[in-house]
C-alpha cells in the first residue's frame, strides 16, 4: 500500500536580527545586523521597513555604513510618504565608495519614490532620505521594500548591516521574506541618543563605522584638500546631494597657527548653495589681519563704541553662500584677545559679539549670538563673508543686535525654533530642501511627514555603480 506523506513547505533561506541585542532600547549610531542563512541564487528575497511613529532629531534621517552581501537581478525599491511640506518633498540619495548611485526626488503628495535597479554587493555607502513635515511635531510614517531575484548568494551565513542615526524615539518595524513567507520579523524601539557611552560590544554601541552616525553631537571634520598659502587657513570639500544638502555634519576649523582659534559647523541635511544658487562644493575659512579686514571692507567702522579685537576676524568663502538653516561661527579667544575684548566690553561677556560685514549696505551688523562659553564666543549666520569679534563700550551709540538682521535683500538671520517631540527633548525645526520630481506609484497607505527609513537607503545604496 503507498502511503502519502505531506511534507510541509520549508522556507529557503532564514534571517535573524543579531544586533542590536536589546531591541526595545536602539540609540542614534547603533548597528542593526540581520544574519541571512542558507541563501542561494535564484531565491526571492524581500526586505520590508515599516513604522508610523519615529521622531527625527533634526528633520534628517539617515543609513551609513551599509554593508549589502549579497546581489539581486532583477530588483526593485520602492519608499512612501505623506504630509510633507508641498515645496520640499521627498530625497533619496545613495552614495557610493567613489560616485553618486542614485539620486531621486518627489515633490508632490502622495509622496512615493520607485526605483528598479539591480542590486550589486557593495559596503560602506553613506544613505540619505530627506523629507520635512507640514508640521514640526508630526511623526514619521515610513514604508519601504526592497525586493528581488537573488544572483550571487555571497557567503554563507552573511550580514546584512547599517547604523541608525537621528532618531528621537518610536518604532521600526523589519520583517525579511522569502517569496511569501515571513522569515523575520522584529520591531526596534529607538530611545534617541544614548545617555552613557556604552562599551564597544557587538554593535550594541556606536562602533558601527557610520559616517554620521550618532555625529549629532560630534561632526566630521575631514582634512583640507591641499596646504594652504594663508597662515591657519583651511578648506573643507562638502559631500552633497545635487540639490545641495549636505550629507554629512561638518566643522571646518582654522589650523593651529591661525592668530586665532575660529570654526564654522553647518549641520548635515543644509541646503548649502552659492551666490549664483549651485550646490556648494567646498567651504574655506582664512584668518584676517586688520589690514586685510580693512581693505576687504573698504575701511568700514564699527558703531561708535563698538571696538574690533586686533586679530579675531576670519573671511568664509565661497563669498556670498547661502544656507537654509543657521550655521555656527565660534572663536576661541587667546587669554590676551579675550582680555582686552573684556576690557572693552566693561568686563561684561555678554558684550563680547560676532558681527558680520553687509557688503550690500556697506556695514557691519550683529548675527545671533549663543551664551559665552569662557573664552569661546560663537552665534549663528545663514550666509558667508568677512565675520570680527567686537567688544561693545558702554559708550556705544547703538547696541550690536542679537536679533534677526538682514543681509542684502535675500537672507534674513533667524533663531531656530524648537519642537517638542514625545518622548523626546525638544529639536530645532528642520530646514528645507528643494527636490525635483519623479515617477509615483501607490503602495502602502499614508505615510506622515518625512519619509526617512534609512534601510531605504540601505537597499537601495547597493544600487550598481
């Protein structure tokens, strides 16, 4: 007698989520891992990132440090999202080790980025979604899949591996399938940034390689291009999308033989444009004597009352750039600059302010100053040109202003303003970018404000180069 057995289906391949080994406690620069096991060419394989209440730190998301090890023929992506700002839509930008991927933008509701690529086996891409919400304080609602025929399985087991970063709390939800059924499927918790440094251990912490990473405290400060003529000059190339947001933080300081210490820091995700509205390609800061102050600004003085520290003044270039949210111009006085910058202030810190030069109304005006740190004097500008370190007398005709200013008839300076995010403490508004538009297709429903899932990114950076 033939007896028949059913044998049930067995799925082709697992996945399993190695890290972070706490997924109810995820910080800003932790490593997410999925393992995969027993892939092989010819499987269908899927990747889902889902969530409906993450919380950006900053309006910016991002993926770095994306290891993809295996390739995908056919393959395609396709991110979702909705309620973000009409003029600014959506930005899905992947690079590689040496050039741009892919590059896609949608500036019209609903908001849906499709692409069809093949998938190759790349590391270490750096990943942005850009997008910003009608409202500051909405949550991102993101849904993103990545799907194809598997045409190199790579080694076996292999780890498929990204960082997380600017995420202020909510939930992301990963789920891997082979054609039709789920092999994986976890829900992260993000609690924003981790309150100790936690010991390097197995991707638990912030050692995943991220360009970014958790950088929303530190930035990236790469090395000049080449050694420059000027005394403590430097310049920085930038890292852009070609709308012109930087994808990356970056302080740009003078050298350590500058006649003073002074940096510019521009957050990552500024729409960083020049004077005739192109992405910037690269940001130099040089110290000024006074002379050299004096023959840029054509002799132009101060107020009366208002007296400029000898040797505390730098020009930023490119002349005349733009930035669509403020950046940070700081110096850091020597012990006799700031001396004397006390002695004209009246012995009041508060009275020692940055002013930038207006080369439209041919005068010196005040930017928004930040508290004094000791001997560090900082504030923050939205354009470039020759920025002093000034001591306010009580003798002066006018106060320097810490309030808005106007530069020329294009750029006006502005305090950020804040948000409060649940479960989070408050984050500036995020700026603006300025995509183009693409194809659309419907998918998922709705999707709220940014959409941002780095994971998008993730797949995605392993576009063919």
């Amino acid at each position: 007698m033939l007896i028949l057995v059913a044998i049930p289906s067995v799925s082709a391949f697992t996945a399993e989520l190695t890290s972070p080994s706490d997924i109810n406690n995820v910080y800003n620069g932790d490593t997410v891992t999925v393992r995969i096991t027993g892939l092989a060419a010819t499987n269908t394989f899927q990747l889902n990132m889902t969530s409906s209440n993450l919380y950006t730190n900053g309006g910016m998301f991002s993926i770095t440090s994306y290891a993809m090890p295996f390739s995908m023929t056919p393959a395609s992506t396709l991110l979702l999202a909705d309620n973000l700002d009409v003029a600014n839509g959506l930005t899905l930008h992947v690079q590689g080790s040496t050039a741009t991927v892919l590059d896609l933008s949608d500036m019209a509701a609903p908001y849906e980025i499709v692409a069809t690529n093949d998938v190759m086996k790349q590391t270490y891409q750096n990943i942005s979604i850009i997008g910003y919400p009608v409202t500051p304080t909405q949550a991102v609602t993101v849904d993103f899949s990545e799907r194809g025929t598997v045409a190199d399985a790579g080694i076996n087991p292999s780890d498929l591996t990204f960082t997380v970063n600017n995420i202020n709390s909510g939930l992301l939800t990963i789920k891997v399938k082979d054609g039709a059924s789920t092999v994986l499927d976890k829900t992260l918790t993000f609690r924003g940034t981790r309150p100790n440094p936690a010991p390097i251990n197995g991707g638990d912490s912030t050692s995943g390689g991220s360009v970014s990473g958790s950088k929303s405290a530190a930035v990236v400060a790469a090395a000049p291009v080449v050694a420059q003529a000027v005394p403590g000059m430097v310049t920085q190339p930038l890292l852009t999308t070609t709308t012109g947001q930087t994808l990356e933080p970056y302080n740009i300081a003078t050298t350590a033989v500058a006649p003073v210490a002074a940096s510019v820091s521009i957050p990552q995700g500024t729409k960083s444009l020049t004077s005739a509205s192109t992405p910037i390609s690269s940001v130099s800061v040089t110290p000024l004597t006074a002379t050299e102050v004096a023959a840029v600004t054509a002799g132009t003085a101060p107020a009366a009352g208002v007296f400029a520290i000898e040797g505390a003044a730098i020009e930023c270039s490119p002349a005349g750039a733009t930035f669509n949210q403020p950046v940070t111009v700081s110096f850091t006085l020597t012990e006799a600059q700031y001396a004397t910058a006390l002695a004209k202030a009246g012995g009041v810190p508060a009275n020692i302010v940055i002013q930038y030069f207006n080369p439209t109304t041919q005068a010196w005006q005040g930017i928004t100053m930040n508290a004094p740190s000791g001997r560090t004097i900082s504030g923050t500008t939205t354009h470039f040109t020759v920025f002093q370190v000034f001591g306010v007398g009580s003798g002066a005709v006018s106060p320097v202003s810490t309030s808005a200013q106007t530069y020329g008839s294009l750029i006006q300076e502005t305090t950020p303003a804040t948000a409060n995010v649940p479960g989070a403490q408050a984050t500036p508004v995020a700026p603006k970018a300025s995509p183009t538009t693409t194809p659309k297709s419907p998918f998922v429903p709705s999707i709220a404000v940014i959409a941002i899932v780095g994971l998008v990114g993730y797949f995605i950076v392993s576009r063919k180069q």
